[in-house]
C-alpha cells in the first residue's frame, strides 16, 4: 500500500500527505479479520485477526494463492472473481479455516482487493432460532386445524398418530383415555406396535403399574432417553416396554378445565434425546387434551340425544293379521335431537292408524315440536270419528296458534279390518310428507303420491284431503322420513325413485322372513353409510 495525498488542506496550509503505511495501520486496529489480496489473488496482507480466524501463520502465507494458502477458501473464489471484474462490493458467507462461519465482503480498490470478514455464527444462529420457531408455529397451527375437525376419540388418535409421525419424526404415538368413573385407562389402538404389545396397554386399571396409568393418576409427566429410567421406575413392566420396541419417548398428562382426561405418548425406536422436541410435546398435549375433552362431551350428547329420542318412540302394538316394523336411525350429526317419529295406535272396530312425521330441525326445540304434535295426533286419532285429514284438522287448530306454530310434515293413515276376500283398505292423508308407497305380493311399488298439501300448523284452516288405496294379503306398506331418500348428490324425487325400484324386488325376497329383516335390507340398499339426516322407517305386511 502506498501513501495517498488528500484532497483538501489541513489547518489552511497546502496538501496533507497520508503517512506511508497508515493503512495498515488502520485496517490492522479494524476487530474484524481484514486481509488484502493482489491481482493474481496472491496474499499481500493479513491482519491478525484475520490470521487467528484462518488458523495460519500470517508470514507464512504472503505471497501464496488465497486457496492454497488458506484452508475452506476455494468456495469463496467465484464471489471474488465477480468483485473484480465488475468493481462492486461482493458478500457471501463461507467458513474460514475452521467450524466458523463468516460474512465476507470482497471490496476492489485499485487492483487489488480487500476482504473484510465479520462473525455469522450469532446471526445464523438467531436466524435458525427463528425458523425454528417459525417451523413450530406452523406444526402447532396444523395440530389445531387437524385436531379441531376431529369429532370422535378414535379420529383424535389418528390425528395424534399423523401429526406425531409426520411432524416430530417419531415412531410411535399413543392417545390414552382415562375413564373416571370406571377408574380405567383406554389406549386407543392404532396398529403402530406388535398387536400383543397393543393390546395388553388396551385397557388397565387406573392403579396398573404402567406409564399411561401412572400419568393419568399424577399428572405428571415422564420423558426418557433411554430405557434405563423406565426399567427403574416400572420395573414390573419394564419388559412389555422393551417389546415395544420403543427405546425413548414422553408421556404426558392431558389436562383440559383444570382435570386429567387422559395422557398423550410420543415414542422413538432408538434413544433419542427428547427435551428438544419437549415444548412442542407439551403444546400438542394442551391441543390433544381440548380435543379429548369435547370429544367425550359429544359422545355423551350423542349418547343423550339419541336416548331421548327413542323414548319419545311410541313402542309398536300387537295387531291381528298386520305385521309391524320400524326403525329409528339417527344422522351422523349424532349429537342432534331430532325431530322424526313413528307411531301405530290400534283403534276400535280392529283398524290400525299408522303415522310417520317429521318436525323441523336438529334439536331440543324440534324435539319438543315432535312430542307435541305426535302426542295430540294420537290423541285426536282416539278421540275424533273421521277419516285421518280431520284428525290433521284438529292438529291444526292446536299448533297454528301464535307461538306454537311449526312446520311438520306427516303422513297419517288407517289400515280397515279385512274385507272376507281378505283384501284392506288404506285411507290416508298427507300435510307435506314424502309418499308411503305400498309393494303387491309380487313385488309391484307404487308411490302414493298426490298433490302436495300444507305442513301441518301453518294454517289452522289448511285444505286437507284423503285418500284410498286396497291393500290385498301380503302387501307391505312402506312409510318413511325424507332422511331415506335426499342427499346432497339425490334429490327428493330421484331418491324416491330409486326407493321405489328397490322396494319392489326386496319385498318379494323377504316375503317369507320377518318385517325387520325387510327394514334392515331397505336401509343397507338406500344407507350404506350413516344418513346426513335422520331416517324413520314403519312398515305394516297385511296376512
């Protein structure tokens, strides 16, 4: 380097001259390493910081080629080989001599270049310490998403087994259950381990000397690394842990509203250090456990709702020469009270009324519109002389009063005694139902379908109308909820069609087997999945 002359004056008198070699001397004090290099990449000056980074003697090198002097330099060529051909500042970031990384700048200035090194390390590692983080948000949101869509306990297992896998890497994921009243804990199998190992962690006492138990019991959690912790605190299962096959994990309680529901297990085939992965453990857990908990209060509901319902089923009758059926088949909303139902009340004169309805919406409110209208139809079938459309006359009047009004549909029908040729006639009316349809002894369906009348309750004096159809021996009617017949991918008509074609050949099929066999072949042919709505069935074989 050689002395430069300034561009102003020092003090008002003439040129300043810069000393010779002050600008080693300045680079020399810079802290960073600062090397310069000559036209031919040849080592012209190294300061000592840069000489303690690169590991090298800094006499040693002068004059030597960057990259066969100095070890890790060669990846560093093309950024310097750009700096000196266009003149601008080149940056990159390479390792020097060792494990370290740097920040390097390559600056041309005449001829020659200067490379300035600064410490990456601390900046990579807050770097990588964001994406980290960064990554752990993203898992974390995923496990939210996946885990609030899950509804049931074994589709949170499966939620607990994918994100496991996928997300942390690991073997194994276990989703235990406890069951306070019982004072049980329920592992919900998910094929992950030899089906022995599976099924003897199925379902223990909440006192077992195992892991899952004991966590649930403390709330506390395990993690290991190794199996040697494990055989020390169970040593009375510390061999059904090593047939797992699982040599280092976590077992974490599941607390959702201040309670223990249950414990998440998250296991490696080898030993591994777990407490790097501990948080995001502990934060699935906290997930887990939310979701645990709302699946259980929805089986509970589902559990509640379907009882009520069924208790709000009037039980079938005994009837001379008809043979009765019905079935009652919740949607897979299962935690929803419907509004369908079924009735037969035998009348004087050895008629039968049959009655299928369905009130509007999924809960108690159509669960209480259903009881009511269902219980006054009964009760004005007993009471009032007629054919069925004054008995839906009667309802009317009730339920089209202010603030009791519905919309229900119902089909209402009466079934006479048999006639000496034994053939019976079915009188019916409809307020806005789906048909019943009645199938010959040789499989011929008709829908019994007529211009579509008012729900019932909408006007206390709505046109109500009847109807009358012959029912010879053998005949099955058929009565339903719209639930069997309309899907998103059906509408009414084209299910009722469908119904219709199927019925006929069934009928004929079933003709010497029970009633109930026809409803269960009627439901696997329209439902082979659970139904998106509730399904009634009642069906009536005259003999």
């Amino acid at each position: 380097m050689v002395a430069r002359q300034s561009r102003g004056a020092r003090d008002g008198g003439g040129p300043a001259l810069i000393p010779e070699e002050w600008w080693q001397r300045a680079v020399a004090a810079h802290p960073d390493p600062v090397a310069v290099l000559g036209p031919g990449w040849e080592v012209l000056w190294v300061s000592d910081a840069a000489a303690t980074a690169s590991g090298v003697d800094a006499e040693a090198v002068l004059g030597l080629v960057l990259w066969d002097a100095v070890p890790g330099t060669s990846t560093s060529r093309e950024p310097l080989l750009r700096a000196a051909r266009t003149g601008l500042t080149s940056t990159w970031e390479a390792r020097i001599g060792g494990p370290r990384w740097y920040e390097l700048q390559a600056v041309p200035v005449d001829g020659l270049v200067l490379v300035i090194a600064r410490d990456a390390d601390r900046r990579r590692a807050a770097a990588a310490e964001r994406e980290a983080l960064l990554e752990r948000t993203r898992t974390l949101l995923e496990v939210s998403t996946a885990l609030a869509a899950a509804r049931t306990l074994d589709e949170v297992a499966a939620t607990v087994v994918e994100v496991a896998t996928e997300h942390l890497g690991a073997d194994y994921a276990g989703l235990s259950v406890l069951e306070p009243v019982a004072r049980r804990v329920r592992t919900i199998a998910r094929a992950q381990l030899r089906p022995d190992v599976e099924q003897a962690w199925a379902d223990l006492p909440l006192d077992h000397p195992g892991p899952a138990p004991w966590v649930c019991r403390t709330g506390r959690e395990l993690v290991f690394d190794d199996l040697t912790a494990v055989r020390a605190a169970f040593p009375e299962v510390a061999e059904r842990v090593e047939r797992s096959g699982l040599r280092s994990g976590a077992v974490v309680p599941l607390v959702a509203e201040g309670a223990v529901v249950g414990s998440l297990t998250v296991g490696w085939a080898a030993e591994h250090p777990v407490e790097p992965e501990l948080d995001v453990v502990r934060a699935f857990a906290a997930y887990t456990a939310q979701a645990v908990r709302r699946a259980v209060l929805l089986a509970d509901r589902t559990s509640a709702a379907e009882v009520l319902q069924r208790a709000l089923l009037e039980p079938l009758p005994s009837c001379p020469g008809v043979e009765l059926a019905a079935r009652y088949l919740p949607a897979a909303r299962g935690d929803h009270v419907g509004g369908d139902w079924h009735d037969a009340v035998p009348l004087d004169g050895g008629r039968l009324a049959l009655v299928v309805g369905d009130a509007a919406g999924h809960d108690v409110a159509a669960a209480a519109v259903m009881g009511r209208v269902s219980g006054s139809l009964r009760s004005f079938l007993l009471a009032v002389d007629g054919p069925p459309s004054r008995t839906l006359h009667a309802v009317d009047a009730v339920m089209a009063r202010p603030g009791r009004s519905a919309p229900t549909s119902a089909v209402v029908g009466v079934l006479s005694p048999p006639r000496p040729d034994g053939v019976r006639a079915w009188r019916w009316s409809n307020a806005g139902h789906p048909p019943a349809l009645l199938v010959l002894p040789d499989g011929r369906a008709t829908a019994l379908a007529r211009t579509p009348e008012l729900l019932l309750g909408v006007e206390d004096h709505a046109e109500r109308s009847d109807h009358v159809v012959p029912v010879p021996p053998g005949a099955v009617l058929l009565l339903h909820t719209d639930g069997l017949v309309e899907r998103r991918d059906l509408d009414l008509d084209q299910g009722l069609q469908r119904l219709q074609a199927l019925l006929g050949p069934l009928v004929v099929e079933h003709a010497s087997a029970p009633l109930e066999d026809l409803l269960d072949a009627v439901l696997a042919a329209c439902l082979p999945e659970r139904p998106e709505d509730d399904v009634v069935l009642l069906a009536a074989r005259t003999s």
